[in-house]
C-alpha cells in the first residue's frame, strides 16, 4: 500500500480565465521517485529552468519548464497553483532552457533536439539530440524496486541541401565538404579542439560555424548512416516504447529555478496573451488500472496502476486559489467535497451549510431558509444557478438547500468587491455551477439518509465531446412529523419534496463549448388534513462558451425562471380558500473578456431580464366556500445593464481593478397606478387618483462603481481595499426575517423606490511559505438607502395598495472578520471570529412617529458577535474525525411592554413600543461526525462511505424565537426551540464507475 497525493491543480484549473493555450493540455503525470534510480528529467533533476516557448505561433516569456527526456515532452508550470501541464507537442514550434533552443528532431519529430547552429551564416545546421532510455530495474533481496536509465545521444549535420548525418568529431564533417577538409584539420589542430564527450558539443559547434558558405560537394559523399552504423532514410523514426508508464502522482518538489544563459528575440511574434475561460477539474474513474483528473474541454491525465495497488489518498483542492495574489477580497469558494466533512442536521450534505460556516455570513436560527451577508437582509442576496435566479433555496422547512450537493461543481460567495457583470442586489451574489458529466465512461452515486435520498448519473453520449449529468432527489421526512407529541398538532401532517436536474454539455474542441441546463424543484406540506402548502422553483438555461483568438474569451448565456408558490386553508368549509402568488424571468448575458496584454484586462458585457409577477391570487375552494376571487394586478418590468473592467497591474506589487456598471429599470404596464400628494406619505387620505398606465411607467437608472486594489507587502503577505455601489429593483416583502414560503416579491414601481447602497472595505491576507496556514482579516462598513421595511399593523398579503403599509428605510452595517485555515493536513479546516453590527433607522421627515423615536435600532439579523470552527482530524486515510461549532450572540426581538385589554376580542393583548428593544439567549451547537471512507482500490466498481454523526452534541435548547400567549390577565412569554435535542445520525454514500 502506498500513500500518494496530488495537489497541484487545486488553484490553477478553476481561475483558469488568467492563463492562454499554453495551458490547456493534460495534467503531467508526475513520477514516482523513490522508485527510480534515475531522474528521467533534463540533467538528471526535478528543477524547474525559466525559459521560453512559441507554442501555436505565439511567444510566451518567462515560461517555467522542465524537459522529461524519457518521454520527450516539455512540463509547463502554471502561473499560479503550481500545476504542471503538457502542451501538445505537435503546436510546439521550440523552446529555449539552459541557454539553449530546442526544436524537432529533423529526423523523428517525436523527439526534440537542441538547435546549436542554425546555419545562418553558412547554410548547414547542427543538432544535438538526448534522450533516456530503460535499461531494466535494479534488486534488492529478490524485489525489484528501482527503475534504471541510459541515456543516448547523437549530433545531427543538416547540410545546405538538407541532408542528414551523424557526426562526432571533425573528420566526420570534413568526409562532407571535401573542399575544406584541409581547412577543417587546420581549424581543429589551431584551436585544440577536442572531440571527447565533455567537449564534444562546443568543439563540433566551432567546428561548424567555421565552414565557408560554399554549396555541398556530392563527390565522394558518404551516405547518410545511422549513430550504430545501419543506413537509415529521411522518412523513418524511432518512437520511443509507450507502453509502460510510470506510475504518477506523487508530487515532485521543484526547487532551484534556473534562469537561461542567454534568451533570442523573434521579431514580429506576438507575446502570450492568456484568455482561456474557467472550466473546472472534475474528478472521475476512468477505465480499469486507471484513474483519470478531467479537465473539461481540455484532456485527460491518467495514472497507470498495477491490480493489486492502492491509493491512500488522492487530493483535490479545487477552487482554492491564494487569497493573498488574487485580486478579490470578501470572496469565498469551494467544493461540495469539503460537505462530507461538516456534520449536519439529518446527515445531508448540504451546500447552504458550508456557506453558514464563512465568516460575515448569518442566520436568524437553526432550519431557517435564507441568510444574511455582512448585516444585509435575506433578499439582498443576489443566488444563482448556472446563471438563473433562485427565489427560495430552501427545501423541508429550511431544513436542507434546494441544490444537490452530488451535482454541484464549485460555489463561490462574493461579499465585497462583486465583479461588475454581477448586479440586482446590494449585500451579496452567491454562484453555484452544476458539474459537467464524465464524457469517457458511465458513472455515478446514490445517498441514503434519515430524512432524504438522492443519485446522481454521469452519462457519455458522445466521448470526449458529448455528455449528459442526471440528478434527482427526494424525501421520506413523514415519520419525522409522526413523533412529535399529539399536542403539538403536527401528528398527523405530511411534507414532502424532490428536485431534478440535469446538465447536457457539448465541447466541439478546444475553444467552443455549450452547456444546457434544466433544474425543477417541489415542496408539499401539511399540518393537518385542514391546510395545504406548496412552491416551486424551476430553472432552464443555456450557455456557449467560445474563444475567438489569443486575445478574447466570449460567453454568451440565455434562460427562464419561475417561482410560485400556494396556501389552501380548508378549515372552515364556507371560508375555505387558496393564496397563490408565482414570478417568472426571462433572462440573457453577453460577457466578453480581452486581455490586452500581460498586465492589462478588459471585461465587457451587456445583461438585460424581464420580470412577470403575479403578485397574489386569493380564490375559492371548494363548492361551499363564500370566497370571493380576488386578484392583485400583475406587474411586469425590464432591467437591463451595461458594464466594463478594467484590471492593470501597475508594478509588480501594485494591482488596480475600475469597474462601472449602468442599471436601468423599466417599471412596464398596462397596470393601475396610483398618485398621492407630492411631499406626503402614501396613504388612503393623501389618495389623489388612480390611472390605468400603459407603456412605460417609471425609469430609474444609475451607475454603479466597482473598485478594487492590491498592494503585496511581501511574497506572502498582501493588502486589499474595495469600494462598490449598487442598485436592486425587486423587494421581498415579509414581516419575518428569513425567507418563507409565504413571501412575495415586489418590484420597484411608481411609489417604491430600488433600494441603493454602497460598501467599503479593506483586508490584510498571509499565507506561511509552506502553504499550511492561511490568516486574513477584513474589515468593511456598508450604507443602505430606502430599505424596504414595514409599517406598525401592517398587512402585506394581498394588499393593493402596499406603498401605505411600506415605509423606506435607512440601513448601516460595520464590522471586522478574522479567519485561519488550515486546507490540508491531517487536521485541517477553518476557525473565524466575527463582530458586526446592523443597525436601521426611520427618519423620513414625513412620519409622525418614526420607529423606536427616529434612532438606530438593531435590525432582526444583529448578532455582534460570532465564533465558527470546521475542523476534521484524520486518525488513518480512511477514518476520520470532523466537528462543525457555533457561537453567536442572540438576535433582536420585540417584547411588550406591557398589556392592555382589548374589549372586542375581550381579552388581554400585549402593548409594544420600541422594536428589537431585547435578545433572545445566546446561540451555541456542537456537531460531531465520525466518516469512513471507501477502500481506494480504484479497480472497485462500488465505493462505499458512511457518516455517524450527532447534531447538536450538546442537546443545547437554543431560541428560535420568542412568542407571547394570553393566559387569563396574564400575558406568558415563550421560547421556541426547533432542534432542543441531540440528533443522532447515519448516513451511507455509494458511487459506482
């Protein structure tokens, strides 16, 4: 059994819009040395040289290469996440290293050859060419255990005629210009040439260069005979054996780099551009012996194992790369594979969970859908799936994400410095992309957990061009509701729901790619045979991806979105009714990125979407229901955008990013609209009339800015500061702090203005030199403008006029984020601390009685204070140890202060005041899980994992919310628990290839 890694590609393939042609190609199959005696490499060592290489016509500078002369194919270093590719040899026009150029043997273009005189001043060109060989294995006690290597070499002369021959010292060149053979011996013997191995290449190189430029004689010449003596013609070649590989992945250190002796300059060839666009590593098994790292659209890398081999452990960190090089701050991103590690509710990976764990990133209580960035409420978020909107991301009560883990690629969190084709809301934009099916081979995985199940289904259609990912999802979370006390009134309920998904991925070549997109989700509950609640999501786009030239990287993405969801109340046959509310969206982007030089970036683009809303229906159900049909008029809308970005490094220290991103906003009719007196609050009193408006109603528009910069103190140590506006034209209206079913979205119209606001925010990041350990800390402050709040007795469904129950509010939010990760190692993980306030305030001039007497109060998602801790001990390469805490302050609430009898309903009711004037408790969970892993025999045809885990180790009773009940002349206040126990769990995992 041998442990072996590989690590490399962890930065470099998800961020790989940075990098040209040059880095596409397969992932180097690195050896494994220690069963070597000889180094297949260039002199023997690992060491990387700087160098150059014309790859496809294109110059690239400054390039870190290594020649592997057992295979004759030249390692490519990427510029960031230290990954090692193979470009294809046959666009290789020629490399330079060690001082020296390297072209194609002009005998066997599968092998290169140092170019030592290329006949510029005489005609005839001389190469040298070396290359390694096996020569059996060397044994210990009867094992073998060492692989051994010769090298061969030969000098090539290439005369002004174009033949070929082999020479080795200087008489085999005077035998093919006999009218200078006395020349030649006179040169020799004049300048002591010696032709011994050591010596050998400079004394031919003279040798060479001193011919005259005279034509070649034919009398006498010899013919063209190989290094051995056999004769040989023009056409053949000696390939070298394939069939045997080294096994790979073992991570080869690359020390000292090595800077050439001297560099040529071509004229007129234009200097690598990178501008490849940002496919990710996907990660499968492909035929027997082997194990395959995809790159999509690119090639595959595969390492060759005997039957009775194992691997360990195989690492790959995707989507990590530096926080202290990159440009973005208040960025995060990762793969669902870090999931398996984090204990959760139920044992179901969960992606919403992870994003939970970041630090600036809260939630009002356990199993609530939605969450809150750096003090934004929960529809400042901007989620997308593959480009689409998702209006509730949420399955189960909140209890799990609408997205499925197992058909997930990569998440990325954006907090602060939101690049500039992202745009809508004010707080955040969380991107989720669906994985690209295996395109060798059928593949997939299924989950079975306490509440849930799901498989996932990896089809080729066409190989290496064509493949389909299948993915579904459902639900058995009846008996859960069975065990809760018969007083509680759930007994009987029922919920249920299920997603599908799928994802067809077409690659042409190299440079064009499309990627279509389907997603459905549904939710059913009920509480009792008496009510019914439902909503969906479902989620259609397309996207083609296509690489003009060097230069530019064009995306182009289209698709349809559409939530609704219902609320039937049967209770009361006569009054029985149906709430229905639904929005859909139609959506296209144009995103083109240029890079103009190697310092320079141009991101340009255009975005435009159109908004359906049916903002509530309220109808009969049932014969013997009284109901009238009521109906909000329907509201329809057209945002669309303009953007550009520029990034420069000014200095190798100093990076600069200036975005600019225009928003407009068409409020469309037909529809009603109503007109209030200039100067005065909407209400039924300040009413002048109402118009049915057709065409366009109301425009607003603005710029927004997007500015970033970069200063690196030190080789692992750097400063970041951003500044960003933005604009968002769609409200979540709701009197509670997370997201429910019952929400209904609002656009801007006539009467309720976009909400605004704008970011600032600056960082320090370290990374120790070994890699180990990352620490940051970012500080930010936020301003909000006309925040959608609600009025005191409010009522928000189906109201027609909601502009009077509606007042726009003023927001603030500050605070500083310290975090240490610890990525890799037997223990790994992260641990973040928190403090952040989020304060609103209500002082328009036009209300009598603001809010809490017109001064800052704590908005329902303050919560100043928060620990977090993923950590995951490894106790062998199959057992593990993980543990998920949380620590945070309570969140506001509102309490009474004090009652007053109500003598129409003749009963005490509690008298309010100012609002979130208290906390409730604290919040703190423990999770702990315990994961095997499969056996890495990679020639198994099922892997199974399992997770035992305990949610909420610590049976900590934690608050919810707080809720008051009349009991007599008393009014008696409550604390709502949803998990006050520890939840034990078992969850199994099987993938097949």
């Amino acid at each position: 059994m041998m442990v072996v890694q590989y690590v490399g590609a962890q930065g470099y393939f998800p961020s790989a819009s940075d990098f040209a042609r040059l880095y596409i190609g397969e992932v180097e199959p690195q050896y494994l040395l220690s069963a070597w005696r000889d180094i297949p490499y260039y002199k023997g060592t690992t060491d990387l040289y700087e160098g150059r290489i014309c790859y496809h016509g294109v110059v690239y500078d400054h390039v870190k290469l290594r020649f592997d002369q057992l295979e004759q194919r030249v390692v490519i270093l990427s510029p960031v996440g230290n990954v090692f590719c193979i470009p294809e040899q046959k666009h290789i026009n020629w490399f330079e290293m060690d001082g020296r150029r390297y072209v194609h043997d002009p005998e066997d273009g599968s092998r290169y050859a140092a170019l030592l005189s290329d006949g510029s001043t005489n005609g005839t060109q001389l190469y040298h060419i070396a290359w390694k060989v096996r020569s059996g294995e060397n044994a210990f006690e009867g094992r073998k255990y060492q692989k051994v290597l010769n090298t061969k070499e030969h000098y090539t002369l290439v005369t002004p005629d174009g033949e070929m021959y082999h020479v080795n010292r200087a008489a085999d060149v005077a035998k093919l210009f006999p009218e200078q053979k006395k020349q030649i011996k006179q040169f020799a013997k004049k300048n002591r040439l010696s032709f011994s191995k050591n010596k050998r290449q400079s004394s031919l190189v003279k040798v060479v260069e001193s011919l005259n430029p005279s034509p070649l004689s034919t009398k006498d010449k010899p013919s063209p005979r190989s290094e051995e003596g056999g004769v040989w013609s023009e056409n053949s070649t000696e390939i070298q054996d394939s069939s045997t590989k080294p096994l790979v992945l073992e991570s080869i250190s690359h020390s000292t780099l090595h800077t050439p002796h001297s560099t040529n300059k071509d004229e007129g060839l234009l200097s690598g551009i990178p501008v490849l666009d940002n496919d990710s590593v996907a990660m499968a098994v492909a035929p027997t012996k082997t194990r395959t790292y995809i790159v999509p659209g690119v090639k595959k890398a595969k390492a060759s194992l005997s039957d009775d081999q194992e691997l360990d452990e195989i690492v790959v960190v995707g989507g990590r790369p530096s926080a202290v090089n990159n440009m973005m701050m208040g960025s995060e991103k990762f793969k669902p594979v870090l999931l398996k590690n984090i204990p959760s509710a139920f044992g179901e990976s969960d992606i919403m969970k992870i994003v939970l764990t970041l630090p600036g990133v809260t939630s009002v209580g356990e199993a609530s859908s939605g969450y809150n960035v750096r003090g934004g409420a929960t529809d400042q978020n901007l989620i997308l799936f593959n480009g689409g909107t998702v209006y509730n991301p949420s399955h189960l009560f909140g209890l799990f994400t609408s997205f499925n883990s197992d058909a997930v690629d990569d998440v990325e969190l954006f907090k602060s410095s939101i690049p500039v084709e992202y745009g809508g809301r004010i707080s955040s934009v969380l991107k989720v992309t669906s994985k690209e099916a295996n395109m060798e081979k059928l593949t997939g995985s299924a989950s079975i957990g306490a509440l849930t199940s799901k498989v996932n289904i990896e089809i080729p259609i066409v190989k290496d061009h064509v493949s389909l990912l299948l993915n579904g999802r459902t639900t058995y979370s009846d008996w859960m509701l069975k065990k809760l006390p018969e007083s509680s009134g759930y007994k009987n309920g029922t919920a249920n729901f299920y997603d599908l998904g799928g994802a067809l991925t077409w690659k042409l070549n190299s440079f064009h790619r499309l990627k279509v997109y389907g997603y459905w989700s549904k939710d059913k509950f009920s509480f009792s045979s008496e009510d019914n609640y439902g909503y969906q999501n479902r989620n259609f786009s397309a996207e083609w991806r296509t690489i003009l030239n060097e230069q530019m990287t064009v995306t182009g993405s289209a698709g349809l979105d559409h939530y609704d969801y219902f609320n039937e109340d049967k209770a009361t046959p006569s009054m029985a009714a149906r709430l229905s509310f639904g929005i859909d969206q139609l959506w296209g982007k144009l995103h083109l990125r240029q890079r103009m030089s190697e310092t320079d970036v141009l991101n340009y683009g255009l975005s435009v979407q159109h908004y359906h809303v049916q903002g509530g229906r309220y109808e009969p159900l049932g014969e013997a229901s009284r109901i009238k049909i009521d109906q909000l008029q329907k509201e329809k809308a057209l945002e669309s955008a303009v953007y550009i970005d520029y990034e420069r490094a000014l200095t190798e220290k100093l990076s600069v990013t200036g975005g600019l991103r225009y928003t407009m906003f068409n409020a469309l009719g037909p529809r009603d609209v109503n007109h209030y007196h200039e100067g005065e609050l909407p209400s039924e009193a300040t009413l002048l009339e109402t118009r049915s408006e057709t065409g366009i109603i109301k425009t607003y528009h603005a710029p927004e800015l997007r500015v970033s910069t970069r200063y690196a103190l030190l080789e692992n140590l750097s400063l970041k500061a951003g500044f960003n506006t933005m604009h968002q034209y769609i409200h979540k209206v709701s009197n509670t702090s997370i997201m429910s079913p019952t929400d209904i979205w609002k656009l801007s119209d006539y009467n309720i203005k976009p909400q605004n606001g704008w970011q600032v925010a600056a960082g320090i990041y370290h990374e120790t030199y070994d890699k180990k350990y990352e620490f940051s800390v970012e500080a930010y402050y936020k301003h909000i403008n006309d925040y959608l709040n609600y009025r005191s007795s409010a009522v928000l469904l189906m109201n027609h006029h909601l502009e009077t129950d509606v007042i726009s509010t003023k927001g603030k939010a500050y605070g500083i984020e310290l975090q240490a990760k610890k990525p890799t190692g037997r223990l790994n993980g992260w641990i973040n601390y928190t403090y952040s306030r989020s304060l609103l305030r209500q002082d328009d001039k036009r209300v009598a009685m603001p809010l809490n007497n017109g001064e800052w109060y704590p908005a329902e998602y303050d919560r100043p204070h928060e620990v977090k801790a993923v950590l995951n001990l490894k106790f062998t390469e199959r057992y593990s140890l993980s543990s998920n805490f949380n620590y945070a302050t309570g969140r506001p609430t509102t309490v009474p202060a004090g009652q007053h009898y109500d003598s129409y309903h003749k009963r005490y009711m509690p008298y309010y005041t100012d609002r979130n004037n208290y906390r409730i408790p604290d919040y703190m969970r423990l999770d702990l899980a315990f994961n095997i892993e499969p056996t890495h025999k990679l020639t198994s045809f099922l892997h199974t994992s399992f997770s035992f885990g305990v949610y909420n180790a610590l049976a900590r009773k934690n608050a919810y919310n707080i809720y008051y009940v009349t009991e007599g002349t008393d009014i008696q206040g409550y604390k709502l628990s949803v998990f006050g126990t520890a939840i034990p769990y078992v969850s199994i995992n099987i993938k097949f290839n």
